[in-house]
C-alpha cells in the first residue's frame, strides 16, 4: 500500500469572479497539504454534473457551505486510510457516496476539489505534476493555446452574440514564441479598437468586450490585429471560435445579429466565413439537443476545420459515445468540473482520442489562480488548451504554468 490519507479539509475561496468556491486541502506524507480549487462557467450546458450551492440571501445565492459540509464530514469520513495513489478508488468512493447521475448530493464541486487535491498529494514533492500523470503516455508535448481575445455573448456586458473570438498561434516550433505571438496581438487588437473607437471593458476571461455592429466584425477586427502585429492570418496564426450557441437558441430558432435564423442558416454563415477568414475550429455551432444541425455541418466541414463540442458533450462518457456514433463533430473540450472526478475525466480523453477526435483541455470563465490544467493538458498529450487572454492572473497563471514546464518538455503540438 501507498501513502494514506491522514486529513482533508475544504474551506470557501473567491473565484475570479468575486464568487464563493471550493478549496481543498489533502494531507498524505507530509505536514505540508497539496491543494486544489475549483473553478464554475457561466455559460453551462443542462447535461453538466451540478456544483452544490446554499441558495438564499448569503453570498447572493451562491454560497458552497453544504459543499464545504460534505467535504469535511462524509468525503473526509469515507476517505481517511485510503492510499492517496488509487485515483480510481478515491472517486469511486466519492461517486458512490455521492449515489446521483449528476453528483448533486454531494455537489461536483466538492468531489472534484477532492479528487484533484489527492491527485495533487499522490504526485508529491517529487515528480512534476505533469510527468506523474504522463506515466501512461508514449510523449509529452506543450498544447498549442486557444486564446480569447474577444469577449461577447454570456463572457461580456455586450450585444455581441459569439461569446469567444479566439487567435491560435500554431506555425510555431515552440511554446514561447507561441505565447509571445499571442501576448503581441493581444496587445494590438486593444490598438486597433481604440482607433475605431471601440475600447471598452473586458469580459469574464479577459478578452476585450467592444460593442459591434454585428458579429463579423469580431472576426475582421482579429485579423486586422493579427497582421498589425506582424503575423501571418492563417499560416502563423488563426482564428477559433466559441459561438456557444445554446445561449441564443430560442424555441428552435437562433437569435444572431438580430435575427431569428434556422439551424441551417447558421450553417450557412459559418461556411461563409470559413471562406472568407483563417478559422480552423468552430466550438459549439449550435444547440446540445441540435444533433441534425451537428451532424450536418460536420459531414459538410469537418475535412477543413475543427468542429468542437462543449455543451454538446459536457465530458460525458454517454454524450460522448452519441456524438462518435453518429459524427457529430471530431473534437471535444474537455472540462474537469462538468464530469466532477479526475479519474472520469482521463476516461472521457482516452474515449475521444480512440475515436480520432481532438481534445482541448478548458478552464471555466470564473476561474482561480489554479493551474492544474497546464499540467493535466502536457500530461496528457491532449494537443491543445484553452484558457482565456493572456491577462488576468486566474488566466496568466496557465500560461505561466505551461512556460515552467517548457523548461522540461520541449516538443510543440503541431496543428492546423
């Protein structure tokens, strides 16, 4: 047997947001915890494992102190004397407890912060996080980054409608001279909208949050800024896209650029701007019961661009194996939070990866200074990650995770 678990302990922090969350701290070998947090998205898909929140008056409804309750209580109870290295044993235990489809007894948030700070324990002070959980792996390589520079739909105070205008810097042979094309674009995208008078706040995950006119314009504007910086649209840098569709889906019709519209109008524009602009992945197109619409598109342009699904699948094992069978897309974003355990999550990556598809590994738009995923995305070979601008200490602390790990694992992904 391995090392037990000897303490647990949760406590509520503030996320990105200014919203309560969860922390938790395992203690194993050492006096010293490993800890974890855990992060929430504003725009959520309905199939998503629930996070428990108190309701009522305190915190604005979204207090986590029945969460925090189970933690120290029933999680910490079944827990102790369990060798911290048995991940798979560690969330089961969680998930029978638990005994939901969605963890909402226990709250998927209490399970997750759980289950990642045992995984954080069970690494050690030895090997870096990364490399303990590539062990399976034949390689390693640094994720080429989804980053968002402009902010709209559920992410910004806007009319935009797409919530997620994306620069991908893959024509690169490194992750830091990657990185430096994507800080360098940021910085001039904020130029470019402040000539056209278009300079504003910024959203949820640091993007810029300019009112436009229509949503086109996001795309125009990003490449105006990707060439002003030097770069080349397409061959050194490209665009993705979080449409998040689901947001603006109303009994059947989508609401875009202030029109109701079809599902196969939509297609439509995205076929256009496929043509018109460097897009090489699309995520969340349309609705997550809008399986025609997916499976449609995907056959028509799945050959040239990069069809991800989020609300769609919701790192679910049983979503995830309707969207193989029938071609729904050929990627998948990958959350932690929505499955609610590391060990089901590792499950959802292999899945997709058998299948040939794409993984992304995500953050959530109310994040912490947490940047286990840069670790989770090098460990497991994942291709590519998607964690906000490069602004924000909750979204710099990945990107500076992954320029730590750079140091050790040098091979970039290279995509598109």
């Amino acid at each position: 047997m391995g090392l037990p678990i000897s303490d647990l302990h949760g406590r509520m922090i503030l996320d990105s947001r200014g919203n309560p969350t969860i922390e938790v701290e395992c203690y194993a070998s050492i006096d010293i915890p490993s800890r974890s947090t855990v992060p929430s998205g504003a725009s959520t898909g309905s199939y998503e494992a629930v996070e428990l929140r108190d309701g009522g008056e305190k915190w604005v409804g979204k207090g986590v102190d029945l969460a925090i309750e189970n933690i120290n209580g029933k999680i910490k109870q079944c827990l102790i004397g369990v060798d911290v290295s048995d991940q798979n044993k560690i969330d089961k235990i969680m998930i029978d407890l638990d005994d939901s489809s969605n963890k909402s007894n226990l709250g998927a948030n209490a399970i997750l912060g759980t289950s990642l700070a045992c995984l954080k324990a069970a690494a050690g002070v030895g090997d870096p996080l990364w490399s303990y959980i590539a062990r399976e792996e034949d390689h390693c390589s640094l994720p080429v980054p989804l980053m968002n520079i402009l902010n709209g739909g559920a992410h910004a105070n806007s009319e935009v409608d797409i919530q997620e205008f994306m620069i991908v810097p893959h024509g690169f042979t490194n992750f830091k001279d990657a990185l430096r094309a994507g800080v360098e674009i940021y910085h001039t995208l904020k130029k470019v909208l402040k000539q056209n008078k278009l300079l504003s706040g910024v959203g949820d995950e640091g993007g810029f949050a300019p009112n436009l006119n229509c949503n086109e314009d996001g795309l125009i504007y990003v490449v105006q800024a990707i060439e002003s910086a030097g770069y080349e649209p397409g061959k050194q840098v490209s665009i993705a896209l979080d449409v998040a569709a689901q947001e603006f889906l109303k009994e059947d019709k989508y609401h875009f650029d202030g029109k109701l519209i079809s599902g196969n109008d939509l297609a439509n524009i995205y076929s256009n701007w496929i043509e018109k602009y460097p897009i090489v992945s699309i995520e969340d197109p349309f609705g997550e019961d809008d399986w025609d619409s997916w499976i449609e598109f995907t056959r028509k342009e799945g050959h040239q661009v990069q069809i991800v699904g989020d609300d769609l699948y919701v790192t679910n094992p049983d979503r995830l194996k309707k969207g193989i069978e029938e071609s729904a897309s050929n990627a998948i974003l990958i959350k932690l939070n929505q499955i609610g355990t590391f060990s089901e999550t590792m499950d959802v990556i292999k899945m997709a990866k058998d299948a040939g598809f794409a993984t992304i590994i995500s953050h959530r738009s109310g994040e912490t200074s947490d940047d286990i995923i840069s670790d989770i995305a090098v460990g497991t070979n994942a291709g590519q990650i998607k964690t906000g601008a490069p602004a924000r200490s909750d979204r710099t602390s990945k990107y500076n995770q992954l320029l730590r790990i750079s140091e050790k694992c040098t091979h970039y992904t290279q995509l598109f």
